[in-house]
C-alpha cells in the first residue's frame, strides 16, 4: 500500500511540473556530439577529482543506508521497525539540514572565494567521515543519535555543493552529461559498496 501510494502521488507531482514547465521559456542551447563533450569532461582535472570523491563518498553513503538498519537492530535488540526509523530519521534530518546550511553557506562566499562549493565540499566529506565511524562504533542508541545526526548534518554539506561545484568547472552545454556521469558513477559505487559490505558481514 505504502508503494501505490508513493506511486500515484509521484504521477501527480509530474503533471503539476508538466503544466508548470510549459510556461518557462527555454534558452537555445547549440547542440554537440557526446563524444565531444566526454573529451571536455575528461580533460578537466577538477571535475574527475569530484567524481573521484563522489565515487567514495556515495560507497560509504549507501553502506549508511542499507546496513545502519541490521546494525542497530542486532546490537541494541530494537525491533525492527524502530531499528529502520533510528537509522534514517538521525541521519535524514541532519542531511536535509546540512545540504541547505552547505548550499546557503556556499551561495553566500562565492562571490569573494570563487572555490567556496569546492571547500565547502571538501569540508563536509572530511569532518563526516570519523562521525559515520563513531556512529558505527556507538556503544548507546543515544550515542549513536548524536553521531549519525553529525554524520548526516557534515554529509549535506558536501551533498548540497557537489553538482554545483561540478558546473563551476564545467561548460554549460555540458552540465547534462556532467549530472548523468556523476550519477552513474555514485550508484556503481553505491551497488559495489553494499554488496561488499555484505559479503563481508
């Protein structure tokens, strides 16, 4: 029932952006081979170092998701419910506060530091990566609430920039295949990581 639901409000939610768009004008765009456009992209050293970090970064991310739930639910015996809302509530709620924190705050320096989305994704990977290990390591549920609320809060400061980040280094007629890139390369990472991960356990 929950899928049906989520369904039938995500085909509504497309209509209402279908009579929505129809009204935005749209800039013509001069349109390039994709292999044109891979070769910029591939020559771009900052653009392949965030993909790089987005390749690692988005395999700790899904590990996060997928197996924070059985972790808790075996070493603090919850049930499995709440085992599945400590783990996404804590993290959710820190990351949607910390994506619009980073966004704001990158927004608001680069016009005086021209690399802010770059620092400011630097800074959330670095300072979320040891809370994501404590929240793993927490030896209380209350422990744990407080670093996955870290780990989540640091993560959206990276997760609020990264694509920003990429179009101040890539050209405009590019960003498509920037996104889809970047995209394709998190969810190989993400598959990768969670089957390992598993494997390993």
């Amino acid at each position: 029932n929950g899928f049906a639901a989520l369904c039938f409000v995500g085909i509504g939610y497309s209509l209402v952006l279908l009579l929505f768009f129809r009204k935005i004008p749209f800039a013509r765009t001069v349109a390039r081979p994709v292999s044109e456009a891979s070769r910029k992209l591939l020559h771009s050293p900052l653009y392949l170092l965030l993909a790089a970090a987005f390749f690692c970064f988005c395999g700790v991310l899904w590990i996060v998701y997928a197996w924070l739930p059985d972790l808790l639910y075996e070493r603090f015996r919850l049930s499995l419910s709440t085992s599945g809302f400590n783990a996404t509530l804590y993290v959710q709620v820190g990351c949607g506060l910390g994506t619009l924190l980073g966004g704001w705050l990158a927004d608001r320096f680069v016009a005086r530091v021209r690399a802010a989305r770059f620092y400011t994704v630097v800074c959330g990977v670095i300072l979320s990566m040891p809370c994501v290990y404590l929240a793993f390591r927490a030896a209380s549920l209350d422990e744990f609430r407080v670093f996955a609320t870290a780990f989540g809060l640091l993560s959206g400061l990276a997760i609020g920039n990264w694509f920003a980040a990429a179009y101040d280094v890539v050209r405009e007629q590019d960003y498509g295949f920037a996104t889809g890139l970047l995209n394709m390369t998190g969810g190989v990472s993400a598959g990768i990581a969670m089957l390992m991960a598993g494997m390993y356990k």
